[in-house]
C-alpha cells in the first residue's frame, strides 16, 4: 500500500495556531491511532492527509511524493467519517459501487470489487437492502465497504464509532481489528478519542498536546513507559496517580521520601547528583496493593465502586486529585476504612519537570 511521512508540519487559522511542527512516518501495513483531549488537532491532522484541510507549513509525502497541492481525489485515501453518510436511496450494493460507477469501471471489475468487500465486511446477505434496513453497525461497515472497493493507498477513519452504542461499539471495533488483519498491507490512520480503541487496535499510537506530539509508541509502550506526566495520566483509565516527594537515595533503585511521610522505591535509575531533587511519584490505580509494611500511600476510604472483576477505591486527597487504587475482586465494607498501600518498584515511576526520568 503506502508509507507516509510527515515533516514539520503546522496548521494555522489566521493567527491561531492548531498545530505545530508535526513530524512522523508511518509504514506501509500500520493501523496509527491519533489520540489526545478535545481540541488537540487529531481530525485537523487526519484531514489535512486527506487534503480536505490545508497545509500551512511542511510537507505531507506519499509514497516519497509530496502531496500538499494535490486534490483529495488524486491522493489515493479512502475516507470514513463518524457520520454513515450513506445514500438512502440506494441499496448496499448501490452506495459501495457508487464511486466505481462516476470513475466508469468496468461492470465486471465494480461487481468484482463490491462481492469481494461484501465478502470480508460480511456484508453479502444485505447486499440489497435499503441503509434504513440496517442497524448502526451494519450502515457503519457499509461506510468501511465504500472505501474499500476503491483499493486506496491510505484509509483514515475519523472517529467511525462515536455514533454506536456501547455494545455495538465493541462489537465493530472488533470487526475493524479483524479486517486488518485480512489486510495486512494497508496502511490506516484512525482517530478516536477513545482509549480502549487505541490500545485494542493501533499499531502505534500518536498522542497529540499542546499543538504537537506528546509521545509516538506501541501501546503497551505508551502504558509502561510514559515519556510524560500528560501520557501517563492520558493513558489509562482512571489516570495514573501522582504524589510530590523528593530523591533521598540512587542508585539501580531510586528510593523517594513522599510529602506525607510514606516512602516508594523505584527501579528507574539515579545517579548521586540527583539526591534531594523533586519529583513526582506516579503509579496506576491496578498498580496498588494492600500491605502491613512499608506504604506509598496510607488513605481512609472515602468512596467505593463494586465491578466485579475489580474494587474501584477513591480515597480524599487533601490536596491535588484523589487516589484511586483497584483492588481485584469484589471487596465490602472498605468505606470509611484506612488503607495502606504499596507497588512493586518496577510499577513506579518518577517525573521531574513533567518528564520522565527514564529519557532525560
């Protein structure tokens, strides 16, 4: 299919600034997840690959051809947008053949592309049913079908999920990850805003902040290695807790004094210099376990959450936000109750001016 590669690339309107020096490659075969809050740029950066928004700065290249000044309909990128945007007039077979039809294909090769689209999508019962004869995520992978027929080098989905309900989310995230696969040469970029989509289906995944990159990496690589307090309490749900303290011991472990007399050792590693400096002590609520020894954090109970596979426990922080810890299994009576807990050192992480100190 196609590599793209993004250099310096900026949007602006007027004098408002979206983005700024954005620079990326992306390898033929990858699913590129943009995640980040709301208003960060992530669907700016997919239309400008598109073409639908322009460039202000630098350069987009496809396949080693840059593409800024040319048209959407000569990039070779298939489109799917949150809404369906499906003829209601038209049968299935209809909306998916619809874009051969005005680039006059051949019959054959249309009728060819639609059974062949229909046939991964599962889509071949429906074939000749009207959009309002289809539930939400059969009209949605009718969308995925129109942009596959076209054989496009990039396919980009612009939050294709946001308008299903919870089940019907799932359920087509699923069939997404699963078309991938029976497309392992196509290269996607997806939008989401939600976590669980990233982790579940991304290659890797882009965090866009403060009108750039926040950090590039592999899921798992986002969740375990944050290069930043904004990645680290962005990915992952709920947020990574926080606690200020300061460096009383180095070496292969870092051992922290915390400000409210608990102590956390950590295996990210430390040199003499850093004695006395200040940092933040992060750690992940499913990180927390209970102890009688030494605690990283020692709270009352202030609010509970039974879910089943995990106890949610808020406890009152007296300042900054509250501490949130999972217990696994179905835990009564911990209201109102003191708590200490602990975390493995390999489970803590420590971030001075807001970055990680395993990549200063």
């Amino acid at each position: 299919m196609a590599e793209l590669k993004m250099t310096g690339i900026a949007k602006s309107y007027g004098d408002v600034s979206v983005l700024e020096d954005i620079n990326l490659d992306i390898k033929t075969g990858e699913l590129i997840v943009f995640v980040g809050p709301s208003g960060c740029g992530k669907s700016t950066l997919l239309r400008m690959v598109a073409g639908l928004e322009k460039i202000t700065a630098g350069e987009l290249e496809i396949d080693g051809v840059v593409v800024n000044n040319i048209p959407p309909a000569e990039r070779g990128i298939a489109m799917v947008f949150q809404s369906y945007a499906l003829y209601p007039h038209m049968t299935v077979r209809e909306n998916m053949a619809f874009a051969l039809k005005l680039a006059k294909k051949p019959k054959a090769e249309i009728e060819a592309a639609v059974a062949k689209a229909a046939k991964i999508l599962q889509l071949e019962d429906y074939l000749d049913r009207l959009p309002k004869a289809l539930s939400g995520g059969q009209r949605q992978r009718v969308a995925i079908g129109r942009s596959i027929v076209r054989d496009p080098k990039v396919y980009l989905f612009d939050e294709p999920l946001s308008n299903l309900d919870a089940a019907l989310r799932v359920a087509t995230r699923i069939e997404i990850a699963q078309l991938k696969e029976s497309m392992p040469e196509s290269t996607m970029i997806y939008v989401t805003h939600d976590q669980v989509e990233a982790m579940t289906l991304a290659t890797r995944i882009v965090v866009l902040a403060n009108k750039g990159i926040a950090q590039v990496g592999t899921p798992l690589d986002l969740y375990e290695r944050p290069e930043n307090e904004f990645v680290a309490r962005f990915i992952g749900s709920p947020a990574m807790n926080l606690w200020p303290g300061e460096v009383i011991a180095t070496g292969p472990q870092t051992r922290v004094k915390l400000a409210d007399g608990c102590e956390a050792i950590s295996d990210v590693p430390t040199s003499e210099g850093d004695i006395g400096l200040k940092v933040n002590v992060g750690v992940r609520p499913e990180d927390l376990r209970a102890t009688e020894n030494t605690p990283v954090f020692t709270g009352t109970v202030d609010f509970t959450e039974l879910l089943g596979e995990v106890t949610q426990i808020y406890f009152d922080a007296t300042s900054g936000d509250p501490v949130i810890a999972k217990l696994p299994g179905i835990v009564h009576g911990l209201r109102g109750t003191q708590i200490r807990l602990t975390a493995a050192p390999d489970k803590v992480h420590l971030f001075a001016d807001g970055r990680s100190l395993l990549y200063r």
